[in-house]
C-alpha cells in the first residue's frame, strides 16, 4: 500500500549532520510510504505515477518522529514534595530511589500499567514515535521482572515504539550492600535477559562504583543486551570512559564531564545522551554539550522522565531545554531524533526521513524549527505517523 505526504512548508528530514542544514527542504516536498517504510523524500510536487492516496499537511514543519532514549515511566507513588524540598535547597543523594522502590511495590499491576501508558500517550501527544523505558523501581529479580512485563503490556497495544532496558542496578536495597546487590543483579540476567533490549546501571563512587558497573555489563553483554550507564552525573566516577571502554551504546546525564571527555566519546562508537531537564533542576552542573558537539560526538537528548527528579516525557521540552544549555536549535532537533536513535542502536531505522527508514513522522503546529525554542515544550503534532500508520485518535 503506497500512500504520499506533502507539503509546503519546511521538511527537517534530518539526513544531514548537526551542525549542518538537517537535509532541509523548503516546500513543496513529497514523502512516499509503501508498507510503513520510507521509498523516496524530493522536493516539488506530485507527478504522474505517485500514489493516489495523499495527505497534505500545507506550511507546517515535518519531521522525523521523536525519539526519547532515556526513561523511567513505570513506578508507583509521587515524590513531588522532593522537588519543593530539594529546591529549598536540600541536596539530592538518590536516597529518595527507594520510597519509589516501596511504592511502586505496594501498587497493583493494573495501576501500575495504567500509570505507565498513561506517561506513554503524554510522550506520543507529544510527538515521540520511539521511547525507551526502563526497570529499576523493583530492584529485587521477582520486582524487576514485574516491571518490564508491565512495560511489554502497556506498551502492546500502542503503535509507539518501546526499548526495555533493565536497571536492577539502581539503587541498594535495604539489607544489601552494593556488591550484594551487583550480584543479584547479575543473577538475575538468565530470567530478565528476554525481558529487555538493554542493561543499565546507575554508576556512582559510592553507589555502583566503576568495578562493580563493569561486572554487571559485562554479564549483561554476555545475554545479549546493549549496554547503558548512568554515568558521572553526581560525580566524575570514571563511567564515562567505562562506557567508552566496554563500547556501550550511550553513556547518559554527563554533568561532570569534561572537554577531554568529549574527545574520548568522538573518537568512539558511543552515544553521549544528555538530559537537560534533571540537569537544570538538580543544580548541579550542566553536560558540556558545546565541547561535545565542538568535538564531534554522537549526541542524544532525553527527557529522563522519572518518579523523582524530573516527570514529563515531553521531547518537546527537552528540545527547548537543550537550546538553553547550549544546543543550537538545529543540534537539539537532530539530537532528539537522529542522535536519540544511535543511542538506542535504531539508527538504522528511525530518526531520519530517507529511503529505507520507518515513516515515523510527525507534523507540527508551527512553520519553522525555531519555534521549539521560543515556546520550550508548547509545540504539538498535528498529525503523526507511526511505521507509515496515521495516529487514529
Ligand atoms: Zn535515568
């Protein structure tokens, strides 16, 4: 079934680099879709022989859906009293992890799962075709697997793309020391392992410390997951080049990373995804994404919406926000698309307008990408298309 969009508006096809011109085309344009996937992206008009199934979208500004690599969506309770508390300026040591723990425990799955696609619909209604969600509010293995089950029901009805990502290594329970812990994580891996695309682990010096982290991985990249870090947001603990080292998929957060560090990820396969939000709200540094971009480096945004920090999954927001602390306008689009699917190893498939990709694509409400940063958060899809399918609500 071949179906065109077109438009006349600008077309962010994202098949250029970040600091480029994105591959934009300024209408009239036209996409084929056959089967969900895109066949040819040109400018101009109709011609003879184009498909007789047509959606127009006029001015408004196309472009590949979102992607948001960085999440924990499914949990129970409400910590937003530890936002007021730490912006009184109390200091955040993720203690606050474990009242999710014991919350999301005492909610039932249905709740739990309804919360979740709940969080799900806010990331679609706000543009974002590719999600990841991980674990980690269980910690037990009995808790963990609970959660990315949740995760595979929530997310089975919804035409969203969903990566599972377990994070049994997010905080010690009570009665566990973090080496206990590291290691009923890496006990765990022969039930969670087909539960999940991706391992993480939450790596502080105080927490899970870089030897520890790099147990887990490497069991976890034994199972065949993609690997992920947690990686020098609190403090500069060495993750960052664990990842590099162990060629993880994405190291994440980055507030204390260097210059150097920059260096180190452009000569490397590994994505460095930044999420400005917790950045802002936890005060306690900012990611050098200019040293990162300046360097080279694979960037992603996020939204890191969590039960603790920082709640909305609105890439939207994160674009606005990545503006704020550095990004060029066109550098925040590519990085919550192109740059968010390397993160997730889906660069072959999503987060770009070209032949071969999904048809994840997304209208706006607005004409030119710059609105994303005057209005952080506000703009909307129009319409949205998903693997070439039109949103149906
Ligand atoms: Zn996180």
């Amino acid at each position: 079934m071949q179906h065109a969009i077109t438009g006349r508006g600008r077309l962010l096809p994202m098949t250029g680099p970040p600091s480029g011109d994105l591959g934009t085309i300024d209408g009239p344009w036209i996409i084929l879709v056959t089967d969900g996937v895109v066949v040819e992206v040109r400018p101009g008009g109709l011609r003879p022989g184009d498909p007789e199934s047509v959606t127009d979208v006029g001015a408004a500004l196309c472009t590949p859906g979102l992607v948001d690599p960085h999440t924990h969506l499914v949990f129970g309770g409400d910590r937003s009293d530890e936002a007021a508390a730490r912006a009184r300026g109390e200091r955040y040591t993720g203690g606050g992890i474990l009242r999710t723990v014991a919350a999301t425990e005492a909610t039932p799955d249905d709740v739990l799962r309804d919360g979740l696609r709940g969080r799900l619909g806010r990331a679609m209604a706000t543009g974002t075709t590719t999600i990841e969600v991980k674990s980690g509010y269980g910690l037990t293995a009995a808790a963990e697997i609970r959660l990315l089950r949740l995760i595979g029901e929530a997310a089975a009805p919804l035409p969203l793309r969903v990566a599972r990502t377990y994070l049994g290594a997010h905080a010690v329970p009570p009665g566990m020391t973090p080496a206990s812990q590291a290691q009923a994580v890496i006990d765990a891996l022969p039930q969670v392992a087909s539960l999940a695309d991706h391992i993480d682990v939450f790596c502080e010096p105080d927490l899970f410390d870089v030897s520890l982290a790099r147990s887990i991985l490497l069991a976890g990249r034994a199972h065949g997951l993609g690997l992920r870090i947690h990686a020098d947001q609190l403090r500069r603990s060495g993750a960052l080049s664990l990842g590099v080292e162990l060629g993880a998929r994405s190291v994440d957060h980055l507030e204390q990373a260097t210059a150097d560090d920059a260096r180190l990820l452009a000569d490397s396969g590994t994505v460095a995804t930044v999420l400005p939000g917790p950045a802002l709200l936890l005060r306690g540094g900012l990611p050098p994404v200019r040293a990162l971009f300046d360097a080279g480096a694979t960037v992603a945004l996020g939204s890191d919406a969590n039960a603790g920090t920082f709640g909305e999954p609105s890439m939207p927001l994160a674009i606005g926000l990545g503006v704020m602390i550095g990004c060029s306008v066109e550098e925040a689009w590519w990085a919550a698309t192109r740059g968010a699917a390397a993160s997730l190893g889906l660069a072959d498939t999503v987060g770009c307008l070209g032949p071969g990709m999904a048809a994840d694509i997304v209208a706006w409400d607005v004409e030119h990408e710059g609105a994303a940063a005057m209005r952080p958060g506000a703009i909307r899809p129009v319409r949205a298309w998903f693997a070439g399918r039109p949103r149906s609500d």
